[in-house]
C-alpha cells in the first residue's frame, strides 16, 4: 500500500504545483498590463511573464537542490510548474484574449 499512497500524494502535490504557476502566471500578467510606470512591460507581456515564471520555477528547484538541507532537485516539480504556466497563460486568454498582450 505504501507505493500507492506515496503516488497519491505526488499526484496532489503536482496539481498544487500547476494550481500556483497558474496563479502566479495570471496576476503577473495583469500586474504588468494594469501597471502604468514601466511602458515596456506592456509590450510582449505574455512571452515576458512565460519567461519570467518559467525560470522562478527552475531557480526554486536549483536552490532546492543546492541550499537547502534535506531537500533536492525534482525534475517533476520544475514540470508542473512549467505546466502551470501554461494553464495561466490559456486562462488569461480565455478571459482577456489575445489583443496586443501577445
């Protein structure tokens, strides 16, 4: 039953990981579309916010793995994060479509 319970858990903590990127993915792009300082953000703010979430991800797994102690690299987790991204990205644009954020 153990392996069982061990692939229950990763399967709730993957969905966790996508549910967050997502969230994450989501408010970033409409922070830097709502902000007005810094016109450059508005152009390009999709591929901008890919980008940008993408590596969070993969720099919260590289720290995970090199600082700190009883933790390591999952190369699942920088996945679904990515994956999360991706999940954001298709409901931003189901909400505010395409226009000039692409």
């Amino acid at each position: 039953h153990y392996p069982l319970r061990r692939q229950r858990q990763m399967c709730i903590r993957d969905r966790i990981h996508t549910f967050l990127f997502a969230v994450l993915f989501f408010l970033l792009s409409v922070g830097f579309i709502k902000q007005r300082t810094f016109a450059s953000l508005r152009i390009n703010t999709l591929s901008k916010v890919l980008i940008i979430s993408i590596l969070y991800g993969l720099v919260i797994e590289v720290l995970q793995g090199w600082v700190f102690i009883g933790r390591s690299i999952d190369l699942y987790d920088a996945i679904f994060n990515g994956f999360g991204c991706l999940v954001g990205y298709g409901l931003f644009l189901a909400i505010y479509g395409r226009e000039s954020y692409v």
